[in-house]
C-alpha cells in the first residue's frame, strides 16, 4: 500500500520534475518577477501579442470602472457572440461566453439563461475583484468568442479543448492537449476531472491519456479513441509557444493555445508557472527534456528556426 | 542546467555553514545557561530552596550584651539566596572571616529572642576540598597505659577498611563501649566528647583534625543540637567524617555551619543561653533563581540582556512568541516536503496556536462548527451578489457575532467546548470561511473538504508539537534555537527533492519508462 513512498529514485531517474525543483531550479532562475506583470494581465498579453504578429481572440473592448457596466450593450454592439473575462484571473475563473442576446435575454455557452441584470452583476463582480488572483481590484476585458474547429468535436464535452505548450527556453519542449469532460464541467482543468492527452512535440502524435492521473484510451463521454487525435496546424501552434518567449522573456512557459475555425491557432494567455501535470500526460519526466535542451540546443535562433529545430528532432 | 548546479552548491554550503555555526552557538548557549544560570532542559525541574532559621534566645542581665553565632559560609556548597537577621536595637557585624553573626546590644535585660534566617539552594553535595594548611599539632600527653589502649586502637584499625582516617573511626566505633579501652574512650560520652576523643587519636598520629556542626536539611525539622562530624586534614587537605559510619564528605542535604572547636554560640552578658535550628523546604523554578545564580557565577551582565530579567507580562508574550518559529517549520515542512496543501500559508499555525489555548478537543470542535454555520450563512449570502469587501466584511462581522453568542451561551450552559469560541483569531476564520466557499462554487464539495481537512491535518500536527510541554519550555528557556530553526527553514528554501505526495501524483510515470 505504501510502495510509493519509495518512488523518488525512480522519479529521478525518469527525469521526473518535481514542485520545489520547479520552483527552486527553474522559475526563481528564469522567469524574473518583474516580468509575471506581463502576463498577469490579459489586457496587457494580448497588446504584446498583437504588437508582435501572435494570433488571439480580438479584443473587442475593457470595462475597468462600475460606471462603464452599463454600456456593455453599447461596446459589444454589432457582436453577435463575446466573452467576458477577467484580466487578471487564471484557471478559466470568471469566463463568460455569451452565445447569442436579444432585447431581453443573454445566452451563456453552458447553456444558461442570464437576464441584463446577471450579466452586470457579473462583470461588476469581475471590477470587484472576485476572480483575480488575492481578489485585487479588476478589469473586465470583452473579446470575440472563439469559433471551435469542428476536428475536436469528437474529443471533448462541451466545452473548449486547447493546447498546453511548454516553452523552455524558447523552445517547445512539452506538449498536452486538454480536454474537457462531463465532470470537468465542460473546463479543461486536469484537476476538475479534464482529459489529458500528451503529444509528441516533433510530430503531434499523441503518445499517452490520462483522466485523474490514471491511463485512459478513450474519452469518458464522447467514446472517441484518443490515439485518433490530431491536431491540424501542428508547426503554427509551436510558432505561438515559440513567439511566446519572445514577447515576454519568461525562460519557463505555458502557452494555452486555441484552434479557430477561420484564423487558425490563437493564444489565449500565457503562464508564468505552468503546472507539472503535462509529465503525466505525456508520461515523460520534463526534467530530463530541459537538460536535453540546456546542453543540446542552440542558442541565438529566431522563433521559427527554433521550432524547426524542434521538429526536426523526430525525423 | 549543469552550470547553474554549481551555484546552487554554493548557496547551499554557505547556508549550511550558517546553519553549524547556529548550532554550534545554540550548543554554547544550552551549555552555558545550564552551568551559569541552572537552566534545566526539563519544564518540571525544580531548585530546592532551604530556610535555615536560627532562634537565640537568652536572658539578658541588664548590660551590655553581645552575641556571637557561627554561621554556614558559601565555600561550603550551597549558595546563599539571602540571609537575614532580626534583632531590634542590636548592632549587627559580620565577620566573613570566621564565618559569625556577631550582634551587640546596650543596656538589655530580661528574655531577649533574637532571629537568624538563611535562605540557601544548589546543593553541591561534596564540599570542595579545603587545603588551608592546617596548623602542625603535637601529640597528646599520655600515661604509659593510655598509650598502650592507643596503640592497641590502632592496630585494631588496621583490619578494618578505607584510608587511615575512616579505620580509626571505624576502629573507634567498635572499641567504643570496651572496658579496656576506657582510658581512652570513656563509656558514657556525649556526640561532641566522642569526637573529641577522636581527634586524640588522631593526635596521636599527628593527624589534625577538628569538630564541624552540622544540620540537616529535613522540612520541618527543628533541633537545638547540630549533629556533630569530623573534619581531619590528611594528605594535603580537610576532609570530612562522619564520626559513626565514617563515610566521607557531606551527605546531600547537609549544611555545615561551624567548623573548629569554637562554641556555635557565645553570649556575653546573658545567661540560659539558646540557640534551636528550624528548616523549612520551598521550591523555586530554574528560571527565577537564574538571577542569583549568575550572580554567584559573576555572569549578570548576559544575564541583565536575556528576557528573564523582563516583567513577567512581556516574558510571557515572548514565551508565547519563540513558539512561532518552531510552528512555522512545521508548516514549511508539511508544504514543501510532505507536500500538502493548505487554505492560506499561515493558517494552520494560527490555529494550532488557538486549540493550545481551547485544548484540543473542546477547540476543534467548537472550531469545525463555527466553519460548518459559517459556511451555511456564506452559501445563503452567495444569492445576494454582494460585492467583495463588503462579501467579505459581512462574514468577519458574522464570526464575531458567532463568536460571541457561542462564548455567552457556553457560559451560562457552562459548556467549556462552546465557549471556546472566543479563542480563534477572527479574521482567519472569517478567511477559511470565505475561501471554502469559492472553492466549493468552482471545484465542488470534494476539493473543499479536501482542502479544509488538509488545513486541520496541519493544525493538528502543529498542534501536537507546539502544546508539548517540554518543547515549549525547551524553546523559551534555549530560545538560541529558534536560530538555528531559521537557517533549516532557508536551507528548506532549496530544497529540490519530491514531496512526499509528489511520489504518489506521479507514481504512473514509473511504469511507463521502465
């Protein structure tokens, strides 16, 4: 019953990284403080995006004082579809997708029926500062909604299935694809009970599933075989991880990255401490994949030079 | 990352380095306190603190009148707590020298009761050995037929055992009520006439010996005649004797108070004279007699810079304080090495500290169901929409009101488990509720419970730690540890191993390399 108290020298040798050695030898070293603003802040991430040709949602406007709730009719006039997010949230906290409203009436993703009221209330709420990190003080930033492309339909509940990409260095070094469930409740949180698929980073091909930390070969609701899953503009998707570091200058990564029907991969945001759940996905310890790219990998490469690296690994 | 390997090497040898010297200074302070100040490492050690009352009592004749009594010096073992001496219109002198009270009055007549108190602790058991030169002595004038009876004592001293002195008293005891040595040991004799004849004997050998007065440290005992032993001075220094058993030094508890053949007490124009010894036992902490006893050591000035010079008030606020290090190290440990994670870093400190207060029962209770109507009230409030400050304000104010209907009607019901309530700080209570129920809105009941019970696990080890008895006295009375508890905690800063839960979270990625 207790083996695994005695599973470190194994973890170890398997490259398997762990929380402190994280914290400790990768983001207190490479990911310096003063740049975590750069990503906290949607608003922020998305200008920097956009300033250095990364594909996101567009922004379709920010409400930053009580006073502003009122025109949100005014400000997404002519959108039939927007979503409401905090700037400073994380973990999808406090996203409100509204698929359609009419004169009486918003309609939420998940299928919920919100008067005007609710909808003030909520983005009153997001100014207030009820889904930001330490519940400081908010903006509420509206964008276009994303249009899923259908080839995920099969893979996921509800929901939006995006890709995890882990940057090390400017290089791609971990791939997962997330994918919500029943349980997850249409998020693509591993811990709520998402599906993780890890994917090879040359080749897209996915190596390993797991739901709640244990193998799994197909998705618990849809029935779909998840070793079927591809991800259709492979390279664009690491380009945006790749672009990632360059914007921000964070040496440790996690790009969240959506496929949109008509402008292809975009970036939803990007984390300054990625969790360490992708090693269970793709079941491979990082570990050993960022001293491969310590001492094996270039260094003064262009975003796309790297990523062609990368993906000439597999050949 | 091989690169960077070698300077986190450094950080951590300079740390660790710190950490030796903490604990080498830590080691030097326990040492220290222990010698200078008696500090024990144990809360229940106790110093035993002896009063010696002396009672004088004489009928004055109408002149002048002095009084003369020996008294016990601090070459002898214990240390002198105070002495004090009570006699109203005497002029009081002490002669250090031969170790006597002297007090002289003018004009005295009639009973006249004077009072000689003497506080005394730390028992050091076995006199040092005194090598005052003792004077050279002649031997004893003798009839031929005393020196046969002596020299007949001696060779019977030769069959019994240990040094030369304690065969001769053992010889002495065994030959005491012979008729055929009555020329030397006479039959009848008093405790003082028997030492006497010892040190004849022993004069005879030119060893010089002479009379000590002792009590005995018994609570409550009271006596008018100091037992009486034998001090000889043999192989370059005075020994000590018990005349009956002739074992060597001072038992424990014992307390010499004259030494020579000098009456205990002399009267000078009084009559009846007499003196009865009184002792009454007390107890004092290792803490409050530190004073004194640094002062006996010449060490007050560290002693005047410690906090057990402070009034008690602040003494306590920093008793209560040096514990905290001690909590958070557990805290760090359950975080970063076992892995657990808990609502707010601090928290779980914060309320081990409560249930030491509450005890642990009544306070994890009380607590649990303060956080359960909480919990209810946050969920009904929830509806509302309320913005956060005032959300959250709203749920500090209903804790205090909770609080404080719980500790009035625990009270009057006389419940201790209810009235415990006041005890938990306010605003953290106010914080578990509030986060328990964002968490149970976004990641449902399971992860909630789960999290507040990971919080409870932590307080309840913190707990167990921090309310032992020991350990908290321990942290006070060698507060030089909380030093090295910091530098464990910064090397814990770099610690890079797995947590203990990371080993089951990633368990799966055994099987799939291998």
């Amino acid at each position: 019953m207790f083996e695994w108290l005695f599973n470190g020298k194994k973890l170890r040798e398997n490259g398997v990284l762990g929380m402190n050695d994280r914290n400790y030898s990768v983001i207190a070293k490479y990911n310096k403080r003063s740049l975590y603003t750069l990503v906290d802040d949607k608003v922020k991430t998305k200008r920097l995006a956009n300033s250095i040709n990364i594909n996101t949602p567009k922004m379709i406007g920010i409400i930053e004082f009580q006073y502003q709730v009122k025109n949100l009719l005014d400000i997404v006039k002519g959108y039939d579809t927007f979503v409401i997010k905090p700037a400073h949230g994380s973990g999808g906290k406090g996203v409100l997708v509204i698929k359609k409203y009419d004169a009486k009436h918003f309609y939420s993703a998940s299928g919920d029926v919100l008067s005007f009221k609710d909808v003030y209330q909520h983005v009153s709420n997001t100014l207030s500062g009820l889904f930001s990190l330490g519940g400081k003080y908010d903006v509420a930033l509206i964008e276009e909604a994303v249009n899923f492309s259908d080839v995920f339909k099969n893979f996921s509940y509800h929901g939006v299935p995006d890709v995890r990409v882990i940057v090390y260095k400017g290089f791609p070094a971990m791939v997962m694809m997330r994918l919500a469930t029943k349980e997850s409740g249409g998020r693509a949180n591993l811990h709520q009970g998402a599906v993780g698929v890890g994917l090879d980073v040359s080749t897209g091909l996915p190596l390993n599933a797991v739901m709640h930390n244990k193998p799994i070969f197909e998705h618990p609701d849809t029935k779909a075989n998840l070793m079927d899953l591809r991800v259709p503009f492979w390279r664009e998707h690491l380009i945006i991880g790749s672009l990632a570091y360059d914007m921000t200058g964070l040496g440790y990564l996690g790009a969240d990255i959506v496929l949109d029907e008509n402008r292809g991969p975009m970036m939803l945001e990007v984390n300054a401490r990625p969790g360490l759940a992708i090693q269970i996905a793709n079941g491979k310890g990082l570990k050993t994949r960022l001293q491969e790219i310590d001492e094996k990998y270039p260094l003064g490469l262009s975003a796309e030079e790297r990523v062609d690296f990368v993906l000439n690994q597999g050949k | 990352m091989k690169l960077n390997l070698t300077r986190f090497f450094t950080i951590r040898k300079v740390l660790s380095l710190l950490l030796i010297c903490a604990v080498g200074y830590a080691a030097y302070s326990i040492y220290y306190k222990v010698k200078y100040w008696g500090f024990s490492l144990s809360p229940k050690a106790v110093t035993d603190v002896w009063t010696v009352d002396a009672k004088i009592s004489f009928r004055a004749l109408g002149g002048d009148v002095k009084v003369s009594l020996a008294v016990p010096n601090d070459r002898d073992g214990f240390k002198i707590l105070s002495e004090e001496i009570v006699a109203k219109g005497y002029k009081i002198t002490q002669d250090k020298i031969n170790s006597r009270v002297v007090l002289e009055g003018k004009d005295k007549e009639g009973k006249q009761n004077l009072y000689y108190r003497l506080s005394i602790y730390d028992d050091a058991q076995n006199v040092a050995l005194n090598s005052l030169l003792a004077a050279k002595i002649d031997r004893p004038i003798l009839s031929e037929e005393e020196t046969i009876q002596m020299r007949k004592i001696w060779e019977l001293s030769e069959l019994q055992k240990g040094d030369k002195i304690q065969k001769a008293i053992l010889a002495i005891n065994q030959e005491v009520n012979n008729p055929t040595m009555s020329l030397i040991l006479p039959l009848n004799h008093t405790a003082k006439e028997f030492a006497e004849k010892v040190i004849q004997v022993l004069a005879y050998k030119r060893i010089p010996a002479r009379i000590a007065r002792t009590i005995k440290l018994e609570e409550g005992r009271k006596t008018e005649k100091p037992d009486i032993m034998l001090e000889a001075y043999y192989d370059g220094h005075w020994t000590l004797y018990d005349l009956n058993t002739a074992k060597i030094g001072l038992p424990k508890n014992w307390v010499i108070i004259q030494r020579g053949g000098v009456s205990l007490l002399d009267v000078k124009g009084g009559e009846d004279s007499t003196v009865v010894f009184s002792v009454l036992k007390s107890v004092a902490s290792p803490l409050k007699m530190a004073e004194h006893r640094a002062k006996a050591h010449d060490e007050l000035w560290s002693y005047n810079y410690s906090m057990y010079t402070l009034p008690v008030f602040e003494q306590n606020t920093l008793k209560w304080l040096m514990i905290f290090p001690l909590a958070i190290l557990v805290v760090v440990i359950m975080r970063n090495v076992i892995g657990v994670s808990t609502m707010g870093t601090f928290t779980p400190m914060l309320l081990a500290m409560a249930l030491v207060r509450t005890g642990f029962w009544p306070g994890l209770i009380c607590f649990s169901v303060m956080i359960a109507l909480g919990l209810v009230m946050r969920a009904l409030v929830a509806k509302l929409n309320l913005l956060l400050v005032p959300r959250i304000s709203f749920v500090v104010i209903f804790v205090i009101l909770l609080i404080q209907v719980l500790t009035v009607v625990g009270y009057r019901l006389n419940y201790t488990i209810v009235s415990s309530a006041i005890f938990f700080p306010i605003i953290i209570t106010a914080w578990i509720i509030e986060r328990a129920s964002i968490t149970w809105e976004e990641e449902g009941a399971v992860n909630t419970l789960k999290e507040i019970l990971f919080t409870f696990i932590t307080a309840v080890v913190t707990y167990f730690v921090i309310s032992n008895e020991y350990v908290r006295h321990v942290m006070f009375a060698f507060n030089e540890l909380n030093l090295v508890i910091l530098f464990v905690v910064m090397l814990l800063g770099t610690y890079t191993g797995y947590r203990v839960t990371e080993l089951m979270r990633f368990a799966p990625l055994i099987h799939k390399e291998n």
